[in-house]
C-alpha cells in the first residue's frame, strides 16, 4: 500500500466517512466495555518531533518521526530516496521496514490490535500507523505517528499530516486504521524489546535486523532477548555468532555451550561449539562436537547436514595431518590413525548453513 496525495482530509470529512461507511468500531467497543488495568487514563509524548509532510511524502515524515525520537539524526529528505516510490506516489509497507533497518533500528510490526497499540504508547513509544482516510473504493493512503490517547475523553493524538497535534474520535481513528488492515510498526534502538512483543515476532525482527547493524549492536539485540526469553535457540546462535565475529572465542564457546545444554537436539549448536572449538586447536573436543552434530543432522534432515559435514571433514584432516607429523617425527605409527581416517571417509562434502559461526585459515603443517 502507499500514501497519495490529498491524504490529510478535513475532520468534518472524515466523519462524513465514517456515515458513508458504518459505525462499527469493535475495537474501540472492546477497549472501553473494560479498560484494561494496564493502561494510564492519559498519556501524550510531548517530546516526539514533527516534521510536516511534503506532497505525496508523509511516509518519509512519519518515519523521521519515529527515527528522531529513537536517537536518529535523520530528516524527511533524507528519506525519501528510501522509501518514496515515485510511481505510486507513497511509500509501501515493506519500504518503511526495510528503511528502518538499513538506518540501524529495529521495526517491529506490532499486532493489528488497538490494545497493543495503546499500551506501546503508555510504554513510552511513539506507533506508526497506516490508515486509509478516503473510502474503500476511493483510497487515500496515509502514514501518521500516533502518540498520546485519552481514555475519558475517548480521544487518540496523532503527528499527522500538516498537523502537529492531530485529535481523534477512538472510533474515528478505528475506522481508518482498520481499512490497512491495522497495521502499526515500531521503531526502536537495538537491544530494545516492544511491551507487547511475542518472541516469534521479535526474533524474525532481529534477524532482519542482522546485516544492517555492527556485532556489538547484534550483542545487544540478543541479549534482550534471551533476558526475556531464555531457551530460545535462535537468539542463542546468533548471540554466539555475535562474539564469534568480534573474535572473542570464549564468550562464542560459552553461548554454544549453554545453546547445546539447552537444546541437546540442535545440530546447528553442536556444529558451531565444535568449530569455535577446532578454532582454538582443541581438536579432540571439536571432533566429538562435530561428531553429535552430524549424528542429529542426519537424524533431524535439513540444512544443516551438509554444514556439519564439512566442520567434521576439516577437524579429521587436521587430526590426520597432526597424526602423520608426529609419525614422521617420532618414526611410529600413530594407533588412531585409522579409526579416523574411517571418520574421514563418512564426513562427506557440505556447504555453509546459516547456523554456522564462520571458517577460519587451516595452518597446515608439524610446527602446530
């Protein structure tokens, strides 16, 4: 969906909308049939700036808005190559998520329920919302911030348009935010966890926040997010994959280990403890990691086979090669020898899966 053009409409119109259109607001009827305890009789974030809209541009707009007050020091303009689509003259969905990443924040969609809409609010985080101010037939897309609500006055407070502090009808912000199919996003600092987030949602919202922020902010990302959800086993990958590209080694082997106690059925944790492992030279403990990796891969199928496969390959070969050294050195025969070369022979070819921290350089040779 994008915002046209003619998309800040006078209130008088918007209620003639809401005649044309009906009156049901079953949300709204929900929130005040009984307000939940959680949420604050009044709330307005006085501080979240504004930034009037440009034709055809209150995508960009709102979404400086949400930067700016998350720590941004961004503008409208220097968005507008991000988001605005000429051709559609707005800006999608997609476009606005993205944007937030590409500029190192974390975009949450929240659920399309006005609750959680509030409570975001009342926890202090301003909600980008879409709402179609024209009809269903006659769209006229539009991004605004909402940013206060008042419950006795059963009014919502919005940075909308030309209007820095546009007041609502609940049932009128309802109906235009339900033609969207209410749909509100987030903008946050990494290592920041919505009030309503679920832990399916906030991890798909770390990993697409991955490749646009440092491996510090990663650190932070998922860190919160095993504060609040201890077990999950993605949030612990990523958070060991997090140490494993700052090169501390250690830190990446404890998370690893904590992922393989926690999840003893996870290749993808066995595969990366071992080659944190093999990194350090400590190739036995490696091997037996890398061993219990392929043994669940192949168990559980997926991608993460062909990756074990290959870790287990490389820590063979480096025994092998350690073993024939001390061979030549020592004009014996090492005993193991051929048991792992056996080993070697069922590690068969693989590729990197996701799950896997990442290869180091194999300094072949006896002087290791």
């Amino acid at each position: 969906m994008s915002a046209t053009k003619n998309a800040h409409l006078p209130v008088g119109v918007l209620f003639l909308i809401i005649l044309l259109c009906g009156c049901a607001t079953p949300q709204t009827q929900k929130i005040f049939q009984a307000i939940p305890e959680n949420l604050p009789a009044q709330i307005e974030l006085t501080d979240v700036p504004f930034y009037p809209q440009e034709t055809y541009q209150c995508g960009p707009a709102a979404l400086a808005t949400a930067l700016n007050f998350s720590g941004a020091r961004i503008t409208p303009s220097d968005l507008i190559a991000q988001v605005y689509l000429p051709a559609r003259e707005g800006s999608l969905q997609v476009e606005m998520l993205a944007a937030t990443r590409r500029n190192g924040f974390l975009a949450y969609e929240i659920a399309p329920k006005l609750e959680d809409l509030l409570v975001e609010v009342a926890a202090g985080t301003p909600v980008v919302v879409l709402q179609n101010l024209g009809l269903s037939w006659l769209p006229k897309w539009h991004y605004a911030v909402v940013v206060g609500y008042d419950l006795p006055r059963r009014e919502i407070i919005l940075r909308s348009g030309l209007t820095q502090r546009q007041v609502l009808p609940f049932t009128t912000f309802e109906h235009t935010w339900a033609r969207s199919a209410h749909w509100a996003m987030l903008v946050l600092p990494a290592g920041s966890v919505p009030r309503t987030a679920t832990e399916a949602g906030y991890i798909k919202a770390a990993l697409a926040l991955e490749k646009n922020v440092t491996s510090e902010e990663v650190v932070d990302v998922y860190q919160a997010a095993l504060k609040k959800w201890p077990e999950n086993l993605t949030a612990h990958i990523g958070l060991g994959n997090a140490f494993y590209a700052q090169n501390d080694k250690a830190l990446a082997e404890n998370i690893f280990r904590q992922a393989t106690l926690k999840h003893p059925d996870s290749a993808i944790a066995f595969n990366n403890l071992a080659q944190t492992l093999f990194d350090d030279r400590r190739y036995v403990e490696a091997h037996s990691a890398a061993t219990q990796a392929v043994s669940l891969a192949q168990a559980n199928g997926g991608e993460a086979l062909s990756s074990a496969q290959q870790t287990l390959k490389q820590i063979n070969e480096k025994i092998l090669r350690a073993d024939l050294c001390q061979s030549t050195l020592s004009g014996t025969v090492s005993i193991s020898r051929k048991g792992r070369m056996r080993a070697n022979k069922r590690g068969q070819s693989i590729s990197k899966s996701r799950g896997t921290p990442g290869k180091t350089s194999d300094n072949a040779g006896c002087a290791e």
